[in-house]
C-alpha cells in the first residue's frame, strides 16, 4: 500500500513539475489547474447483485459521469483467493483532443458498504481516443463479498 502511495505521489510530483516547467510558470499554478474531484462514487449498473469474495462480472455500461471520471471503467473486481488482496481492472479511455495521463484512486467496500481497502491505478501519455487497460492492486487483507468503486480520476493533459 505504501510503495503503491509513493509511486503514485511521484507520478503526480513529476507531471505537476514538468506542467510547471513548460510554462514557465510556478508550481502553484499547475497544481490549481488540476480538475475538481467529483464526490459521486463511481455508479456500476448492478451494484445490488450478489457477488462471490473472488469475482464479479464486469461492467459492460460505460459510465455516465462527464469529464475525467467519465473515461474510466471497471472491467474486473476480485480478491485474491491466496493472497486475499483485493484488485480492479480498470479501462481508461482518453476522450479528449490531447495526449494525457491519468491517475485513478479505487476503493473496495464490503456488503454492508464499509470500506475495506483501497488502491491506485495510473497510466501516462495517452493519446486522444486511445484505451490503457491497468490494474488498481490493493495490499489489504480482505474476506467476505466486496464491491469495487472509483472515487476519484486525475486527468493531467499535456
């Protein structure tokens, strides 16, 4: 979880330094730049179906969400049956008119809708209409039947 926290933090440090130095501009500027955080989780179209601790079906809707949370889809949600670590595929799909990178936070609920664990999910230098298919890997122990949702997409355009 940590190591996954660092390379996330050094992606975004890296891309805010280089949006930063391109321009000219300070630091601040490319950081207040960023795309609001959407406070709607992720909306799959079957989240009251019964689900195993090992899978669930894939989401075959794209989602309705506009902006950066509407290019990104889960295709795959699962615990590990050895490990017990919980992971989400995710499809992220660039929809703008510029090459992009993307960092997408992922959190994985229980039953009863309590958070059980998270991870992150990231991708570089997308181009316009291109897909990237990446895994969020999350590192925390987890039993019983979960529900994968995204609650946050980072867009970062170049």
């Amino acid at each position: 979880m940590v190591v996954l926290l660092l390379i996330a933090a050094g992606v975004v440090g890296v891309m805010a330094v280089n949006d930063a130095t391109k321009d000219g501009g300070p630091l601040a500027d490319a950081t207040a730049s960023a795309p609001a955080r959407s406070d709607e989780p992720y909306d799959e179209s079957n989240q009251d179906a019964e689900r195993t601790p090992a899978a669930e079906e894939p989401t075959d809707e794209p989602s309705d969400a506009a902006g950066p949370e509407g290019d990104v889809k889960i295709t795959q949600c699962e615990v590990d049956s050895l490990t017990t670590w919980a992971s989400a595929e995710v499809t992220i799909t660039n929809s703008t008119e510029q090459t992009a990178s993307y960092v997408v936070s992922v959190e994985f609920v229980d039953s009863s809708g309590k958070r059980v664990g998270d991870a992150l999910a990231a991708t570089e230098n997308l181009a316009p209409g291109q897909e990237a298919e990446e895994t969020a890997q999350g590192l925390d122990t987890i039993k019983g039947k979960i529900d994968c949702k995204v609650t946050e997409v980072t867009r970062y355009e170049q």
